[in-house]
C-alpha cells in the first residue's frame, strides 16, 4: 500500500495547476459564508456571525479531505474495457481506487492552507486554534467520513456493470448531499423535525460532523460514530455483493 500511495503521490503532484482549479472549485462554502454570516447579523440564528464563518471556513477543510470521483473512473474503466487490466492483478481494483484518492489529500493540502490563510488575513476576527485533542479527533473523524463518502461513491459505481451512466446515480444523490451534508447550511438552522430525520442519514457525518467538532460546535459523538459505523457496514456489504454479481455480468475486453 506505501508503494501505491508513493506512486500516485508522485502522479498528482504532476498536475499542479489541476489541482488549484480543483481547490477553487470546492470554495463554495466560502462564497454561503458570506450570506450566513450577513443574515445571522439579524440575530435570529443560534450561531453567531464569528461561529458562521469558522464553521463554512470547516466545511472548506473538511471537503478538501473527503471529495471523491471514483464513481466517474470505474465507469471509464468498464466502458473502455480496463477493468480487465486490473483484474489480471493479485489485488482488488478498489484499493488502486483508495490510493489515488487519499495520496491526493495530501498534493492539495498545501493549496488549501492557502487560500485558509489568506481567509484568516482577510478575516483575522474569524481566527481560532482548536486544542490538541479536539483537533485530533476531527481529523480522525474526518478520515472516517472520507471513507465513508469512498465506500458510497464506490457501492454506486458498481451500477456501471449493467449501465453505462453510473454516474448518474452519484448527480442524483448529489442532490441529497448538498443539502443534507451542512455544505449550504448549518444543520442547527434546519427545522427541528428535518433535523432529526438527516442525522439518521449518512450525509451530515460525511460534511457536518467533522466541521462541528472541529469548530467546537456541540454533537452527540456517539450517536454520530455509531451510525457512520452503521453506513460503512451496509454499504460494505452492499459493494460486496454488487461486485461478485457485476463480475459475472462483466464482459469487456479481455475479460
């Protein structure tokens, strides 16, 4: 697995310049802040205009951590008949998958820090250190909710031995992402009722919970490692069984 992460390290940091328009691309949370942070001044909201900021400032972080595209890549490789290349190989594809996405946190980490930077200069009153621990438990927290958004991508992509539009599965389910997730909104400004029902959904642990803890907004922790838990498992056991099927469905060349 180092030698993996080693060489598509080496592949990602090629492409420099790709990733800054990656990075910009990920900076709407940057752009919501702003309105939050104006219609919070009304003083009608729990959070304050300071915790508005850090926290869509955390959204920016945590997404850098756990964006994910696996499902567009698995396609291309069934529609262009790859996939036969890596089966001939002792290891299962997913982990080729697993190293490219994570060795690319760390070649865009350094542009992240930053656009974060230049955040803090242009908005000093916003800044805040976490303590140790805090910060050691979101970033757990966060690598578990990068595998979390892996796996789901992944379990998705499986469709792509029956059609050859997966990823249209992933712009549907986007949708419940970018609402859910806390990426337009704080879940603390959702109706109480709405709130509830999306904590039991994996998206708010996959945006929300790690840039809560990071900001140091309340959670229920237990609650929430124990239904990212919950999800991990079933979409585990869901890819499991979609990968042995769509393995005697497969019949792209060589295969």
């Amino acid at each position: 697995m180092s030698t993996l992460l080693a060489v598509y390290y080496a592949y990602m940091v090629e492409y420099r310049a790709e990733l800054v328009l990656w990075v910009l691309s990920g900076s709407l949370p940057i752009i919501l802040m702003g309105i939050w942070v104006q219609a919070s001044q009304t003083g009608q909201f729990t959070l304050t205009p300071i915790e508005f900021a850090r926290y869509f400032l955390a959204v920016f972080l945590v997404r850098q951590f756990t964006v994910v595209w696996v499902i567009w890549e698995f396609e291309r490789e069934i529609v262009e008949g790859k996939l036969s290349f890596r089966l001939l190989q002792p290891l299962n594809p997913i982990w080729h998958h697993f190293a490219s996405h994570f060795a690319e946190r760390f070649a865009r980490l350094p542009f992240a820090f930053m656009l974060v930077g230049l955040f803090f200069w242009l908005y000093p009153q916003a800044f805040w250190l976490p303590d140790l621990g805090q910060f050691l438990l979101a970033l757990v927290v966060m690598l578990l909710a990068f595998a979390l958004r892996f796996l789901i991508q992944y379990t998705f992509a499986m469709a792509a031995f029956w059609t050859e539009r997966a990823s249209s599965l992933e712009q549907f389910g986007f949708l419940f992402y970018l609402f859910l997730s806390g990426i337009i909104a704080p879940l603390e400004v959702f109706p109480p009722l709405v709130r509830e029902i999306a904590l039991w959904t994996p998206y708010p642990y996959l945006i929300h919970f790690p840039a809560s803890l990071l900001i140091g907004l309340p959670v229920n922790l237990g609650q929430g490692l124990l239904v990212m838990g919950g999800w991990s498992i079933a979409f585990f056991l869901l890819y499991r069984w979609l990968w042995k099927r769509g393995l005697r469905q497969y019949s792209g060349m060589g295969a």
